[in-house]
C-alpha cells in the first residue's frame, strides 16, 4: 500500500509537470529529492532514487526494477551521474529493458569468473553445458558494502572503470562489461556475505601485476605465490572485506 495516493513514479510525473520540464531542461537528483522532501517528506530517499533509475532510459541497472518494455517507463535520460534531462525518443538512444540491450558487445554469463574458476579444456561438463544455455544473460550482482566511495576508490586503483548511479550506488565496469553493483547499506544490514563469496580473475604477466599493486599501496593478503598445483596466485581483499584472487592466465 503506497504511503500517498499516487505511487512515487508517477508523483515523478508530477515533479516533470510541476516544474514545467520542457525538451532540453536539465535537473539534478537533488531537485528530485528536495522536492519530494518538500511535498511527499514520509517517501524514503533511496526509493525515489531507484524510481528515478528505472524511469531513465539509458541506465543499465534498469533492468533490475523491471522497466516497462512497452514504454510507460521512458521518461528520463541521464546525463551525468547526478543530471537529466527528458527522454526525447527522436535522438536518444533506444531504452534499456533487458541485459542483452544493456550489454550492447553481447558478452554473455561466461565473462563474469566466479569461484568455479575459468574452463581451460577437457571434457564439458553437465554443469558447463547449463551455463552455454543462458549466453544471453549478464550477471551482474549488487554487492552490499558499509562505504561505496571507498570500495569503488580500491577498484579504480585495480583498473576497473567505476561510475556512481546514485549517491549510495556504483556500477564496476571492465572492458565495457558491467561487473557487479555496489550498494551501500547499514552495517546490519550486510550479514556474511564476504565470508562467503569472493572473486576471481585471471590476468597475464601476474608476478609484473603484483609490483603495481605494491607502487599502488594495494594491500596484498596473501602475495604472489606458486600454489601445489603448480598455479601462481595472489589475494587482496577490498575495503569492505570481500576476497579477490588474481590467478595467471
């Protein structure tokens, strides 16, 4: 049951109409929630900003709040992580309803390396054989974190490309591929989730990436290493504890 008569997306409606937004004005998600601050004070913050996510057209994380692919939710584009403007159909992008339109270089399911590690030949597994069935579809978690500034500070230092959403959200990209969500919460409210799951990515040339991480002042958790396996490896460990463990290619 909504707090106020009208749901909080079309209350943005209201905002457009109020503020008499023509084709090429701009507005900042400040004067979204000073508004809504002013008019509708019971609405939480973090609400109306994940509404303003799902009405803007080009964001990728739309998906995530199920964007009308019909259209009824193309109403804002962004411009800058904290400026929009109207959606104008005849010159902007096509919107973003579904992962395959928010990863436009079509990489799949595969490009994202979890624990289960990288496939390096052999037979293909049962397993393997379920995974080829969902090429279409990105993972892209959304990692709970107490401080989305510095965790998205740790990931730009490793050579990810991180671009805020809203003022608690950030996206980690990679070679154009959205990796995960950052989404800061209440400390409570995190639970195990790092002693649980960790990353794992392979690069090339590990033994030179470790002495960047040293010039960078990256704290190293276990160093470069030659595993019993025969494998080299190192672990960090992000600001918010999550593992990560660099393997080489």
């Amino acid at each position: 049951m909504s707090t106020y008569e009208k749901p909080i997306w079309m209350l943005l409606l209201d905002f457009v109409e109020s503020k008499n937004l023509q084709a090429d004005d701009v507005f900042t998600r400040d004067d979204v929630l000073a508004w809504f601050e002013t008019n509708y004070p019971k609405l939480k913050k973090n609400s109306i900003q994940c509404h303003l996510i799902k009405l803007s057209t080009n964001l990728p994380s739309r998906v995530h709040y199920k964007a009308d692919p019909l259209g009824s939710d193309d109403i804002f584009f962004r411009i800058t992580p904290s400026t929009f403007r109207l959606y104008d159909p005849t010159r902007d992008p096509a919107p973003i309803y579904n992962f395959s339109t928010a990863q436009p270089n079509g990489n799949s399911a595969k490009s994202l390396i979890l624990t289960s590690g990288r496939r390096r030949g052999g037979r293909i597994s049962e397993r393997w054989k379920a995974v080829r069935a969902f090429e279409k579809v990105a993972l892209r978690p959304i990692l709970p974190v107490r401080d989305a500034q510095a965790e998205s500070t740790f990931y730009r230092k490793l050579g990810f490309l991180v671009h805020p959403e809203t003022e608690t959200t950030q996206v980690v990209q990679f070679n154009g591929d959205i990796l995960f969500i950052l989404q800061e919460v209440a400390a409570d409210n995190i639970g195990p989730i790092q002693h649980l799951m960790q990353w794992q990515f392979y690069v090339p040339h590990l033994k030179r990436f470790s002495k960047y991480l040293q010039d960078a002042l990256i704290e190293i958790e276990e160093p470069y290493t030659r595993q019993s396996w025969g494998e080299y490896t190192l672990r960090l460990r992000s600001p918010n504890g999550y593992a990560i463990t660099f393997r080489e290619e």
